[in-house]
C-alpha cells in the first residue's frame, strides 16, 4: 500500500551551550495508510521528539536541520502555518499521555470537543453538540448528555483518556500519533483504551503511529515495529517475526529485558549501566554484546536484511541465523 | 480476619462545583476577621459610593451661612470647615467620585495588563514579530515603572489639566504595568501545561490558544490584585487632589477635603483634615486587607 507518512532523513538537532547535538540523525520512516507501526526504544532515543517533529510543534533549542517530512504527498516542512494548522487535529491527530493534563480544566469537556470539531470545519452549535455527543458514544463514555458539562476534574483518568480519543478522532483522520498510551494509567483501563484506540483505528482506515516503551502493547496491537535507538531506526520489522528473532542486539536486548521485567526464566537479570552513543562507527557499540573490529570504522546503514525488514547493523545477518550467542 | 464489609456505605464523591466553592468562600471568611473587616470596609464604601451624596444631613457643595469652623458637635459630627460646609457630609459623600475614579481606572488597568501581560507571557519565547511584540512590552513598562509614581501621574494630569477622566487616564495608565508583570509571570507557568500543547496539537492558532486557553487559566493573581490596586488608586486620587491636580473643588473628594483643612490644623481647627484622613486610611485598609485575604483564599498552596 501506498505510504501516507514518509519520512526521508529527518534530522533534528538541540541547541546547547557546547554546541548542537543531534537528537534525530538522519530518519527515514513509512507509514502505510492504515497500517499499525510501533515504535520503541528507551527513554531518550528520541521517540517524542519524531512525533513532534512530524506534527512540526518542534520549539527552541529544538531544530529541524535536514530532510523531509511528506505527508499525503507534501512536504509538510514547506507548509505555511496556515495550512499546517489544518491538518493538527485535521489529517493528523495525537493522543497524550497523562490526559487530563492534556484537558484545560477551565473548559467543559463537551465544550472542548467542540472547539475541537469547529476548528476545522463550519458547523453550528446543535450540530457540534451532537455530533459531540456521538462522539462521546463511540469512545464509550456512559450518559453522554449528562457528561457534556463535566469538567476534567470531575473524570477518571481513563474517562480523559476516552475523551482525548474522542477528540482525535473528531474528524477523518488518516494518522493517529499515539504518545504512551498506557502512562498513567493502571493496566486493565489502558487495555480497554488500547483496545478502543485500535477498534476506531481499524474502523475509520485510520494509521496508527503508537509510540510506547512497552513492547507487549506493540507486540499485541501493531503489524510492524520500528526500534529506535540513538535518533535513528536500527530496526524494522513485521511485528510476528521481530519477536521471534530480532536482527539488531539493541532489539535483542530490548526483549529480554521486557521478559525479565515480566519474571521470565531465561531472562536477562541485569542490565548494564548504559554507556554512551558512540561518536564513530556504529552508536551502539559501547552496549553491543556481538561488535566486532569492523563496527568501530563503519558506521552501518539501514539495510534489507530479509523480506519486508531492514536492520542497521553489520552483523544482522549472523543474528537472524541465531549464531551469535549472548 | 479481614473481611470486606458489605454494609459500608458508599462515600459520595465530592461533589466539586459553585455550591462547594461558595461554602468553601464562607468557611474561610469565617475564620479570618480581618478578611471580614475588609469585606466590611469594601461593602461600606461601595454603598456609600451609590447612596452617599444623597444621605448626608446637610448639602455637600453648598456653603451653611455663618457656620465656619465649628467644632464637631451633635449638629456637626465632623464639624465644618473654613467654607461653612458640614464635613461629615461631605466625607460620605466622597466615596461617590473616589470609588468611580479608583473602580474605572482599575477596570482599565486590568484590562489593559492582563491583555498585554498574555501577549508578552504567551509570545515570549518565540521569534519573529510576536518576540518583538512582547520585547517592547516589556520594555514600555520598565520605562513607565521607572519613574516615581506620584511624580508620574503628576506629570501626565498636569499635561492634561486637571479633571476626572485625566485622573483615570492617569492612574489606569500606571497600573497597567502591575497587572501585566502579574499576569505574565501566571502566563509563562501556564503556557508550559501539556494542555497548551494539546491544544496546539488540534489545530488551534496560537492568539486562539493564548486567549482562550491560556488566559483563563492565569487569572488568579491579577483578580487577586485588584482589590489593593483599589485601595492605591483612591490614595493616589486623593494625593493629585491634595497638590490641587486631581478632582477640583468643592467637588466632596477626601484629599482636596484634606488640603483644604491642613491650614486650619496649624491652627487648632484639627477635625477638618484629621476626619477626611482618618475614613481615607480605613478604607485602604479595607481594600488591603479583601486584596490579602483572597489572594489566601485563590492561592491553591494554601487549600485545605
């Protein structure tokens, strides 16, 4: 299928007082329309800055340096505000965590919906009202009527949740952006948000881009997985075969720590206090149990490495065929 | 030997909304006499502002033949001055011209600041035309905050000539800078809340977002500012009044009362200045005293 979201070798890069550092190197991305991509990685591999950078809410010290964000066929860098604020909320949605932070809590909750509705189109105020409180049905929300004048203290964090949902999908929205959808909230709630999130995803056509460090929740909701690690894709891949043998040790590693998290047997017990990127040849050497003499000059390229997923490293192949142990 | 128990009785959730909050307001007033003396002061000044000119027992602006400086007296409570007119009336009548002048121009003010301090919180940030915008904001109000207050609204009355709308002009223009400062140091908190993200996120333009999102949420420490912006006000009309710059006689106005007493005080007549004063003082402290007690009350450390 054709892709909605390319991303071509978006670099972004943070202004410090010691110069620039590269927080996105280089990306390069597909969404297909529809499709369910997840994209994971730790704390600081730059998942929340690439979903930002695509919404371009990027503020200082913040900047986009390098590459192409197309969107629908535009380059979404060339667009004016104007236009841009068309599609947030429009085309392009995002879901939060932490909703009711996300909620001014000044506003009545059918009132921001609302807004929400009236920003990109012309509708008058009992159209929006119910149109609103359809809304407020298809997420789930018991006696929506009544629940127009709540205010968001007056909700549970999932019922924000819910609501946050509602509003990103207020209009015909071709790709969610879902920022860690299960901070915040405990696991039976998150499950049913998920399973809503997707629900509504698969029903309207729309793509789901779900940023999340838990690897369960892409492993169960999406079709393919992008591992993201120092500002680049290291990997990726079809969700059933990521699972069943990554071709990155960043990927690897990402998975036995998630199964030693859960108390596997097997599991990694321990993890490494993390060193930093390295500046030449490949950033994950300094972590990297299988490196060789090779992977301290080249710097490895985001490579076929069997049908439908791509690995940045030079030993992927050896690690598909699982001969490197440890 | 724990056993859930099934007759517990649900706890009603609390109900959060105007009926908790007034209760909230009257508990807390309950325990603050202070805060009550001022609603006192404030609700007294306001009535007297509507109902004042009229109550009095004797004309506020006109002359009583042959009575100059009399001493309070059951006919006189404040005595009279040195124009045979009957001082208690006047005093309560002041309020009318007084509380106009402090309530329009604080009106203005606020209005004004918490515009203006929005667009420089909520732009400050940033580049291009808006940066600038709020750079020269903020620059404006250093240069009108530099100089010395009485001297200021002094200058501009006496640029304008004296009169009522001067003295408006005059004093909404230099409070404006207190309620911009107060409203952009609320404004710089709250634009960094996700919610203003969220919002940005769904399309809305960034004046949308500075107005209708940011703004009301940064309105606690400029509403609490006004009730002692009030109180400064009316000391400030009296002030210009006093040095003849502010509302011109016989017009009932406690500072020109003052002035037209002073004299007299040097020479014994000591209720023709001391009266004006002593109602001038209490009444600032009322305003003072409401100003304290809400910016407690609005203050969410302080909630119990």
């Amino acid at each position: 299928m054709a892709p909605i979201l390319e991303l071509r070798e978006l670099s972004v890069s943070y202004e410090t007082q010691g110069g620039a550092r590269a927080v996105l190197s280089k990306l390069s991305l597909d969404v297909s329309a529809g499709e369910a991509l997840g994209i994971v990685g730790e704390s600081g591999s730059g998942k929340t800055v690439l979903v930002r950078s695509i919404l371009g809410l990027l503020d200082p010290p913040f900047r986009t340096d390098h590459g192409t964000v197309v969107f629908e066929g535009r380059d979404l860098r060339q667009l004016d505000e104007q236009s841009f604020r068309q599609l947030r909320g429009g085309s392009i949605a995002l879901t939060t965590p932490e909703p009711r932070k996300h909620l001014n809590p000044l506003i009545s909750i059918g009132r921001q919906i609302v807004n929400v509705l009236r920003a990109h189109q012309t509708l008058a105020e009992q159209a929006a009202r119910t149109r609103t409180i359809e809304l407020l049905r298809a997420v789930g929300i018991p006696d929506p009527e009544r629940r127009l004048a709540a205010y968001p203290h007056e909700l549970s964090g999932g019922m924000c949740q819910r609501v946050i949902i509602a509003m990103a999908l207020a209009h015909q929205t071709k790709l969610l952006l879902v920022d860690e959808p299960t901070a915040g909230l405990d696991v039976t709630i998150s499950r049913q948000i998920l399973d809503l999130m997707h629900e509504l995803a698969v029903s309207h056509g729309t793509a789901l881009m779900l940023v999340s460090r838990d690897l369960g929740v892409v492993a169960h909701y999406c079709r393919r997985v992008a591992v993201m690690y120092d500002g680049r894709i290291v990997e990726d891949a079809p969700v059933e075969a990521f699972f069943a043998g990554p071709a990155h040790p960043y990927s690897r590693q990402l998975l036995r720590a998630a199964a030693a998290s859960r108390g596997k047997r097997g599991a990694e017990k321990r993890v490494d206090a993390l060193a930093e990127p390295a500046r030449t040849g490949c950033p994950f050497r300094p972590r990297c149990p299988v490196a060789v003499a090779a992977c301290a000059t080249a710097v490895p390229a985001l490579q076929q490495v069997a049908a439908g997923r791509r690995a940045r490293c030079l030993r992927a192949e050896a690690l598909l065929r699982q001969e490197l142990a440890a | 030997m724990s056993s859930d128990n099934p007759s517990l009785p649900a706890t009603p959730l609390p109900r959060v909304g105007q009926q908790t909050a007034w209760r909230d307001f009257l508990s807390f007033t309950r325990q603050r006499g202070g805060f009550q003396l001022g609603l006192a002061i404030v609700a007294l000044s306001l009535g007297l502002a509507v109902f004042g000119p009229h109550i009095g027992p004797y004309p506020t602006e006109t002359a009583l033949p042959g009575m100059p400086l009399q001493p309070p007296s059951w006919r006189h409570w404040m005595g009279t001055d040195v124009s045979n007119m009957d001082i208690f009336s006047r005093v309560i009548a002041a309020p009318r011209i007084d509380l106009t002048i402090a309530l329009v121009s604080t009106a203005i003010a606020f209005a004004g600041g918490v515009a203006l301090g929005v667009i420089s919180g909520f732009f400050g940030g940033g580049r291009g035309v808006p940066k600038l915008l709020s750079e020269g904001i903020m620059r404006a109000a250093d240069i009108i905050q530099a100089f010395p207050v009485f001297i200021f609204a002094l200058a501009l009355v006496g640029f304008r000539g004296p009169g009522t709308e001067n003295v408006i002009a005059a004093l909404a223009f230099l409070n404006i800078p207190y309620f911009l400062r107060i409203t952009r140091g609320a404004v710089l908190q709250v634009r960094e809340r996700p919610f203003v993200e969220a919002q940005r996120c769904a399309g809305n333009s960034e004046w949308r977002i500075a107005f209708v999102h940011v703004m009301p949420n940064a309105l606690t420490p400029p509403l609490a500012n006004i009730s002692p912006t009030i109180g400064f006000s009316i000391l400030l009309t009296s002030g210009l009044s006093f040095v003849g710059a502010g509302v011109p006689v016989p017009t009932p106005e406690w500072g020109s009362m003052i002035a037209i007493g002073a004299p007299n005080m040097m020479t014994g007549q000591w209720w023709t200045a001391l009266f004006p004063g002593l109602v001038l003082g209490i009444v600032i402290l009322g305003y003072a005293l409401v100003g304290d007690g809400l910016k407690e009350f609005l203050d969410p450390v302080n909630k119990r």
